[in-house]
C-alpha cells in the first residue's frame, strides 16, 4: 500500500527491515528497488553467537533442554537477563482424551482449542471461539484429559518450579491486556527488576534490552512442517529478529536454539552465515 501511495504522489518510500521479504529482496536484487545494506548494528555492538541445541531422544524438562536449563543458570549467575520466546500463548495447545483419543476442536474452524490454565478456558486462536474447560471428556466421560504441547502459561510455571527464587515476568496478549500495561513491564525489565523474560513476538521486535545477553528459542520447528509456503521464511525472519535482543549493549550475547532438525541445511545456513545468505538460498 505505501508502495502504491509513492507510485500515485511520486513520493519516495523507504522500506527498512533487519528481515526484508523475499519479494522486496527479489524487486531489489532485479534493481526495480535501490539497495542499500546496513552492515553493524545500530548500537556498534558485537552480533550474538547462535547456537543449535539438538534435542534429538534427550529427555526434556516441560519442553526445556538441560544444556538451556545449564545455559541460563551461568548467565543468571552473571547477574544478566535472559529472554525465553515461545510463540504459542495458553498452557497447551491441544487438551486431548486418553481413553478415546477426542481432542478439543473449534466448531467454526475444525481446529485445536487452545487450553488456558488460568481462565479456565479453551480458546481458538483463530477466531476467539471459547468455552470453559471441561472437566471430564465430552465423548466418553472419562477424567482423562491430558494437556499436550507447550505454551507461554506452561513456560512460566515451569521456569518458576526450576528458578523459584528468580523474577520471571511474561509477555503476550493474555498477560498485557489493560492500557498501559506493557509500557510497565518494559519499564521493569530496563530497571534490571526481572531476570528471565518470557513471551511471544511481542518481544521479538523493536525493544533495546542492555542486560538481556541469552535468548532461548523454543519450538521453532512447525517452520520446517507447515503446509504455510511462507513458513520457513517466517522461522528465518523470527528467529534473526529474536536473537538481536541479545547482547545489544557492550556484554557478548548468545542465542540457543532447540530444534529435532539440527542437520536442515537452511537452518544452518542462518545460523553460520547470515539472514541474507538464508533469503537467497530460499529465493533459489
């Protein structure tokens, strides 16, 4: 649209991103854009060290893996913050019956129902369908309802089992609801008043956290499975944007990275090479 709006006023229009799309990296690289490449940091600091975390028949801890779970309590130590991303608000994605295998579907879209532990509620994601959680299975009456999955609500009461002395402060939109409230939060964490940081990509973008210098990425593997065409570059674009929250500041940052697909050559292409060497491997 801003594009159009140029074209119709004869306007220059500038496009700036750290994870340009593959259409306007496509319209620059056939010089219908000028191109022009930002190469350090805006603070001039050092880029974060990525590394991958091959969860592969390891045992996990609610989803976290005991090198992350080790990772986090060295730089706790250091008295540094630390930023967890999960993009998947609620407890659990899926609430699924083992006596007879139902699963909470919505009725509008015939897909999972969200659990949220503390409202009570299965929620759709896609178009905020709800109903309370029942308490024993619509199908067969069993009391064998088992969440499955990991979400945010899940994270957080797992990070305050293992770190029970630590502040842990969520981040998504069941946590920020009233006006105001995420300007608070964001207050907090540039005071230094919480030391891991958990939440979606309403994290990911934009903020400058000077103490923040690891960043876990959880379950960032439905990018290489999704029917989505879109999905790896979606994957690319959120794990680049997420890991320049580390180590923005003078202190080095390194962003660990579970995955079942350690050896996926496009993964390894953004992790030891960089957004514009992935982009172009996809472009291919």
């Amino acid at each position: 649209l801003a594009i159009y709006r140029g074209q119709l006023n004869k306007t220059p229009v500038v496009l700036g991103s750290a994870t340009p799309s593959l259409e306007s990296l496509n319209n620059a690289k056939n010089t219908r854009y000028h191109y022009l490449q930002l190469k350090e940091r805006a603070t001039g600091a050092q880029k974060p060290a990525l590394h991958i975390i091959d969860v592969r028949n390891k045992p996990l801890t609610q989803g976290l893996s005991k090198a992350l779970i080790q990772q986090t309590k060295k730089h706790l130590a250091n008295g540094k913050q630390i930023l967890f991303f999960l993009n998947r608000r609620g407890y659990a994605p899926i609430l699924m019956c083992q006596g007879c295998g139902w699963s909470a579907q919505c009725r509008h879209c015939n897909l999972p129902m969200t659990l949220h532990l503390k409202k009570h509620k299965l929620i759709c994601h896609h178009c905020e369908y709800a109903y309370y959680q029942p308490r024993t299975c619509p199908n067969c009456q069993a009391e064998a309802l088992t969440p499955i999955g990991l979400g945010t609500e899940r994270l957080e009461q797992t990070l305050k089992s293992l770190f029970p002395s630590t502040d842990i402060l969520r981040i998504d939109r069941d946590s920020v609801q009233k006006k105001h409230q995420l300007e608070q939060m964001l207050n907090k964490i540039h005071q230094g008043g919480a030391q891991i940081l958990l939440g979606t990509q309403m994290l990911a973008k934009g903020h400058h956290f000077p103490n923040v210098t690891m960043v876990g990425i959880l379950n960032m593997d439905h990018g290489f499975f999704s029917s989505d065409f879109r999905a790896m570059e979606r994957m690319g674009q959120l794990i680049t944007q997420v890991a320049g929250r580390a180590g923005r500041e003078k202190h080095p940052g390194e962003v660990f990275i579970q995955t079942l697909q350690p050896d996926n050559p496009l993964l390894l292409t953004l992790i030891k090479k960089k957004y514009a060497d992935f982009s172009e491997q996809l472009l291919k």
